[in-house]
C-alpha cells in the first residue's frame, strides 16, 4: 500500500471524483500499489468533508489484465502538528 500525506490542502479535496479515478488509472502504468491511502492536511478542508473510498475494477471488456485498484481519501481540517 502506498500512503499520501497533501499538507495544506485545499481545492485538491474538493476535486471530483472522476479526477482521482483518473489516479488510479495512471497508478497501473507505474506500477504503484493497488491500495492508495491519502490524508488531506489543513485549515482550509472543509470540516463536513467525509473520508471515502474511490475503487477501479477491472473491466471485463479490456484486452489487459487489471487488478482492482482502491483510493481511501481521508480528510484532516487542522494543521499537520496535530494529526500526526
């Protein structure tokens, strides 16, 4: 499993979730884990933002053979010093 901290986020946690299927997408062409963890860290996170969980199957059409890719985005509104 791969873990992400983005300190002082903002406008990254309120991207759709389209843009972080897109991630997932890219993380089978460089081979990352097929677990992906990221914390959003800052002041600025809106405080009614829930963590949630973005998952890619393999699509049986495809001519490849894809594992199952999984993104849990958990939200932090404080500073880091206080998180970890």
């Amino acid at each position: 499993a791969a873990r992400l901290c983005c300190v002082g986020a903002r406008a990254e946690c309120t991207l759709p979730d389209k843009y972080w299927r897109e991630l997932l997408i890219a993380s089978f062409a460089i081979r990352i884990e097929s677990h992906v963890s990221i914390d959003f860290v800052g002041p600025d996170v809106p405080p009614q933002q829930k963590s949630k969980t973005i998952t890619l199957d393999n699509d049986e059409n495809t001519s490849t053979q894809l594992t199952r890719r999984e993104l849990k985005m958990t939200f932090h509104p404080s500073y880091l010093h206080e998180v970890v």
